[in-house]
C-alpha cells in the first residue's frame, strides 16, 4: 500500500469540475436514460427506490416499489444511507482542515484525552478517516453488547462513550498508515475526537459546515417521523425494521437524506467552483491511498475511485438493516447518480440494487 502521511488541503484536482465537453442529453438520450433507471429500480424488489440522476445539470429523478406509494412521494422523504454518509465525515474533516482548524495529523487519543501521551506512532484523525488506523471494522466487545438487539437496533446498544473507551484500551497490531482495512469503527472514532477537539458536537459540526453551505436542508443525522422518513423493510421486502440510531457510530453511518439533497451534494462534487467549500470539495477528490496488485485499488479521504472511460468515478454504498444507498460521481462526464431503497438485500457484486446503480454510473 502507498498512502500519503496527511491530508494536505493545498492539492489541485486531477480533474476537470465536471462541466465536460459533451453535449446535454437529448431527447433520445433522455429515454434511455429513464429506461435504464427504471430497470434497475425494477431489479431492486424493495417497497420504494429512488434514483435521482443527473448529467450535466440535467436532473431526471424516477421513483417507484412494490409497495402503494405512500401519503408523502417518495422523493421527499429521507432515506438512511448508512455507510455512504462517512463521505459527509471526510469531506466536513477536509472543510476544517482548509479552514485552519484542524490540520489531519492530530493524535486521536490526545483529542479524546488531552492528557493522554501521544506515544511514537499514534493513530491520527487522518489514519481513522483513511482506515489505515489498523483497527478492526468493529470494536472487540461489540457484538457480545448489541446482540439482543441484532435485528432491530444493535449500534443504538453501543453508545459514544464505549466507542472512545474501546479505542483508548485498543493496541493495533500493525503501525498506523500501514494497513488499509475498512472499519466503521475508525470513523466513529473519528466523529467523536473532532468534536472532543473543536468542543463542538459532531450534528452541529456537520450541519454549521457542510449541510447550511450546500443547502441541504433535507439531510438529518436522525428520524423524525414517518412522514418525514422512509421506513426500512427486511430482505423479503415485507417486514418493517425500526428507524436506524447509529448510537456512538453517528460519523461512520448516521445520515439520511432526502434523494435531491444527495443528488445536490454530488452536483457539488461535480461543480465545486464558486461553492463556499470549494477547496474541500476537490480535496476529497484527491487519491491519498492506493493499495492492492498494480495499486488497482484507490482511495480519497471519502470515496473509492474506479478508473473509466472518460475519466475516474468515485462512489460509496452504505445500508443499514432495512435501506441500501449508492452515491456517486463522474466529473469526466459531468454525470452524478443518488440512489435509495427500503430493502436490504445482499451487498456486493450480486446486489441487483448496488451493481445496478454502480452500472448506471459507470456508463455515464
């Protein structure tokens, strides 16, 4: 694995802002792409789906499920997005970081526990949002805790102070910056020791400087009602879950957001220029991690990056126990794609949901 040591704000993107070349789709174009969005929303076989994509500041947004469609449309609604809202954490730490308040390479520990001695190779905020912290994807003595709660609520079972108090006993095995591996746990702690340091909760962190500058009035770190938030179903697309509390996790999956506010935070990507968290938003586009045989695999502070024709996509998938998420980006094709459903089905690259998403994207 090759990683850079911090995060370093000053970078210029490796690509254009996403206004391309290519012309706007036509009417042609349009139908198909209506077609293809409808296919997949058909493929996913959950009670509601939303795909809201845009291509050029085209927006085309199709809903749909084998449920009635419900009082308030289905676009209005918030979706959890589970995993996916840590590109929210990388890109508020990359805000803080062009702005002077932090720098990426604080000691965690010593944010959580000023007192605390930093130690030769301590594990830093820029090791936790990168996942090369060499912690494991969950604490050890998270299971044992969330059991009784497995299929309904198991992360509201852990809360913040036994997310602080794991990390502080853990010992790594491995050098910080290292080892890559993906870990839900780094970014909570995360969360929790940028908030400890700037003496700010981490909703507020989020909402004063990533949410309020982008207009995403629509995004919350939990659910209202069920007027306001889709409700999340089991794998046979029946049975309704409870609303997700991500407990001490809130960092690393707290999100949910309506599919235009997530497909404006893309836009955002796209067409960073003249947006208050310009520097930040083509931070985060910047590869700092590339791992794996030939370095195939690279990482941003908040997304995973594929090459493609026309230039590199970036993306993140997320779920909680009843609602699955795929967000990405092409700023080659000027292409960005939101999309949510009330059903978690599989993950991986046998997810009709996710492989589709994940090809509409790439064919973008």
């Amino acid at each position: 694995m090759t990683a850079r040591p911090a995060l370093w704000p000053g970078d210029p993107p490796d690509d254009d802002d996403g206004t391309g070349s290519a012309p706007r789709p036509d009417a042609d174009d349009e139908t198909h792409l209506r077609e293809r969005l409808a296919t997949v929303a058909d493929a996913a076989d959950a009670p509601d789906v939303v795909l809201a994509l845009s291509r050029h500041g085209r927006r085309i947004v199709h809903s749909g499920g084998t449920a009635p469609p419900p009082e308030v449309p289905r676009p209005d609604l918030r979706y959890e997005i589970g995993s996916a809202g840590k590109t929210f954490t990388g890109l508020l730490l990359a805000q803080l970081i062009r702005r002077g308040v932090l720098t990426g390479g604080e000691p965690a520990a010593a944010c959580l526990d000023p007192g605390r001695p930093a130690g030769p190779d301590p594990v830093t905020l820029a090791h936790l949002v990168t996942h090369t912290a060499g912690l494991p994807a969950l604490p050890r003595d998270f299971l044992p805790r969330t059991l009784s709660a497995w299929r309904t609520n198991p992360y509201a079972r852990y809360p913040a102070d036994r997310v602080t108090e794991a990390f502080l006993r853990h010992r790594p095995r491995h050098r910080p910056g290292t080892r890559w591996r993906y870990s839900n746990f780094g970014v909570a702690v995360l969360g929790h020791a940028v908030a400890a340091v700037t003496a700010t909760p981490w909703e507020d962190l989020l909402t004063a400087h990533v949410l309020r500058p982008l207009g995403l009035g629509g995004t919350a770190l939990a659910a209202a009602d069920p007027g306001t938030d889709a409700t999340g179903h089991r794998k046979d697309g029946r049975g309704a879950v409870p609303a997700f509390d991500a407990g001490g996790f809130q960092a690393a999956g707290a999100v949910r957001a309506t599919p235009l506010d997530l497909l404006g935070f893309l836009e955002a990507h796209l067409r960073p220029s003249g947006s208050p968290l310009a520097g930040a938003l083509r931070a985060v586009r910047t590869p700092v991690i590339r791992r794996g045989p030939g370095h195939r695999h690279v990482h941003t502070v908040a997304w995973f990056r594929h090459p493609a024709d026309g230039g590199p996509m970036y993306f993140h998938s997320g779920a909680t126990l009843g609602q699955q998420a795929f967000l990405g980006f092409r700023p080659g094709t000027g292409t960005a794609l939101a999309a949510v459903c009330t059903r978690r089905v599989r993950g991986g690259a046998r997810d009709p949901f996710l492989s589709g998403a994940y090809a509409l994207l790439a064919e973008g």
